[in-house]
C-alpha cells in the first residue's frame, strides 16, 4: 500500500511510497482510508520524528475488514477514527473502541475534521463539569478546536466569550458565541472555566480572570511563550482556582463514543464542520504551508486518491 511518510530529502519533509501492510490485532478493524485532516501537533511531529514515520491521526473512511473477535462495525460501514499516528496511508488498524459509525448524510471530508479537534474541543469543556449557566472563556477560539468548543458550550447553556481576531467576530457569534473580543485583557471575568491554547502573557491574564474555584485547561501553546506562575497570582481573588493541561492521548478511553455523539450532533444540524481547504494527500506540500501561515479558517483536508 501507499504512505506518506517522514523524509529528509523532501522539500515537504515527507514522500509517498510503498510501505508494509498493518497486521491488525484482535480487537482492530482494517480501515481504508478515504481522507484525513491536518492537526497543527502533527507540524511537530514532522520536525521531530525520524525518516520512516507516518503520521496522521483523523481518518475516515470504510472498513475493509472487521475486527476478529468481533466488536466494531462490519465490513463495508463508513467510518471516523482518532489514531495515535499511521493515519496518512491507504489502509489502517484501528481499535474498534476508537471507531464511529458515519450517520447517513455525512460526508468523508466533513468527518474528517472531528477526531482530534472535536474531542479535544468536548473533553476539555467537561472539566468544567456543568456549563448550564457558567461564564465560559475560550482563547485561540477561531482555530478547529475553539469553533468546536463554542458550538459545544452553546449547545449545553453555557455563556461563551469567545478571544480571537476582528475579522472573526461574526463568524464566532454566529456559532454562539455571546461575546467576542480581541484580545483576553478586554474579557470581563470571572470565568469558571477557561479553555487556554495560546500559552504566555494570556494564559497570565486567564488566571486574573478564573473565579474562586474554578478550572484554567491548558492545551496548547501556540504563542510559544512561557508563564512565569506563582501563588501572588491566585491569591487574593481566585482561591480553589486550578490549572489543569490536557492531550488526548492522555485524556482517557471512550474516544469512539465521543467521535459517534459529535457525529449525532453534526447530523441534527447543531454542531458545524468546516473544511476550508481540500486537496489530494499528493499535493499535502500545500495544505502543510496553510496551515503553517495560518492563511485558512477550519480545517485542512487531505484525499486519498488511489
């Protein structure tokens, strides 16, 4: 079958080629793969991992063959997946309990931007416990994971504040968002929980702006800064306040469960997909310069083609 896999004599640090078929174990479903999207992480990866890895952590696509002892979908069901990584092939193994079914409606591209940012989005929100009511405050929230994590809040009644550019105002409050700002130091606080993905001064000024006893997530950093963090900062005025980091790959099982109840609510036209720019896992070179230019709102989507 064919990969994309890391390669230093690539200008895109990767090249498609002919790689080992997966073996899957008993409880792994062969799925071939029909598209993924691009998740800012997998920039990382590409700069740190040897030659010969293959990336990609959202897929969809059909199951090929069914799992061995019988859990999962059978052959021949559409699918979604989160991947720890293989995903950029034709085929993968994936663990049925990491698996969703596509509901009828749903296109490959559209659920191809669910698996990382859109269980990243929900299982960042529940360590907020119940947002009916709570003021909620989402840095970086024009980025795939912050349009979810407004769409989310919205749907279980919590008050969004949304942080992000002018030009994504409208766009934002659009989703749910009751309020949108350009920057954290014009938020007004206290907010139960804050979702943090920029790191630096605004995770400084999320913690002026946590109330006693609530939750700063922290998931991200991408204006590559550090917070200096000290007890001054909590005290007085934020007491019981706590900062909690999160990754997916750390966040738990159930992952399939989340991918099939984002679905369901992309399905009854409650939760929006964006795919902003869409092209062949041939031409990846240009999706990875999108999204290291931040030029596009959504995701980045690749098809596999052959």
């Amino acid at each position: 079958m064919l990969a994309l896999v890391t390669s230093a004599d690539s200008a895109a640090g990767l090249k498609l080629v002919e790689f080992e078929e997966p073996q899957p174990l008993a409880n792994e479903a062969l799925v071939s793969v029909h598209a993924t999207s691009l998740n800012r992480g997998e920039l990382r990866l590409l700069a740190i991992r040897p030659n010969g890895f293959v990336p990609g952590q959202d897929i969809v696509g059909v199951v090929e063959r069914a799992a061995a002892d019988g859990s999962g979908p059978a052959a021949g069901a559409r699918v979604a997946a989160l991947v720890d990584q293989a995903g950029w092939a034709e085929r993968v193994a994936v663990p049925t309990d990491r698996l969703a079914v596509l509901p009828d409606g749903i296109g490959f591209e559209s659920a191809a931007t669910l698996p990382v940012a859109g269980t990243t989005a929900l299982r960042t929100l529940r360590h907020g416990g119940d947002l009916a009511g709570q003021q909620v405050l989402i840095t970086g929230a024009s980025g795939a994971v912050g349009r979810f994590q407004i769409q989310i809040a919205r749907h279980q009644d919590g008050f969004v504040t949304a942080v992000a550019a002018s030009r994504h105002h409208e766009d934002l409050r659009g989703l749910g968002a009751r309020q949108v700002v350009e920057s954290i130091e014009l938020a007004e606080g206290p907010f139960s929980l804050i979702t943090e993905s920029v790191g630096g001064r605004s995770l400084a000024h999320a913690i002026e702006r946590v109330a006693p006893g609530g939750t700063i997530v922290m998931f991200g950093s991408s204006s590559g800064e550090l917070t200096p963090v000290g007890f001054r900062q909590f005290v007085p005025g934020h007491e019981g306040a706590r900062l909690q980091t999160f990754a997916y790959y750390t966040s738990g099982s159930g992952i399939g469960a989340d991918i099939a109840w984002l679905l369901g609510l992309v399905a009854a036209g409650r939760l929006e997909t964006r795919v902003a720019l869409t092209v062949p896992w041939t031409e990846i070179a240009q999706a990875l310069d999108a999204l290291r230019r931040r030029s596009i709102s959504g995701k980045a989507v690749l098809t596999m083609t052959g």
